[in-house]
C-alpha cells in the first residue's frame, strides 16, 4: 500500500470508530434521561411512531404524555407502568 492510500486508509478508519463512539454516547445520554421524545419512545419501546403519535395526541388515552410548548415528552417510568399494565391487559392497541 502506499503511504498516502496508507494515510487515506487509517483516517477512514479513525472516522469510523469516532462516530461509532460517538453514536454509543449519544444512545447512552437518551438512556438516561427522565423523559423521551416521540422518536426516542419509539426507539426504546419497539412500537410504531404512528401508533405512538396517535396515542399522544388522544386526549382519552392513558398514555403518559405531556406537553412543553408543541412537543411532547414522555415519562420514561411512567411509561415503563404503563407498558406493564397494558402487557398484564393483554390489551391490544
């Protein structure tokens, strides 16, 4: 190889790894917080964004929304209940 495919070579790898890295962090920092966005909630639970979104926006819902201006956040422990009762329901949504 030459030297400069060798330079090209491991500045691609550096790249990759860096944003790998940076990719675990940010999916760690999500871990951590108290609540999840619409995104973040269809992430971390496996359901639909529709199916999500639909659940948010009914006012008769028991989903565990809330409001800060236009978006809306989710109690990540609240949630966490609320996907226990609905799994012991057996309820289909």
């Amino acid at each position: 190889m030459e030297m400069s495919q060798n330079i090209n070579f491991k500045e691609t790898i550096k790249d990759a790894i860096k944003e790998a890295l940076e990719e675990v962090s940010n999916e760690k920092g999500t871990d951590e917080k108290a609540t999840l966005t619409i995104d973040s909630c269809v992430k971390y639970s496996g359901i639909g964004r529709d199916k999500i979104l639909e659940l948010a926006h009914n006012p008769n819902s028991d989903f565990p929304r809330f409001k800060v201006g236009s978006k809306f956040l989710i109690n990540r422990t609240m949630f966490d209940e609320w996907l226990d009762k609905i799994s012991k329901e057996k309820r289909v949504l």
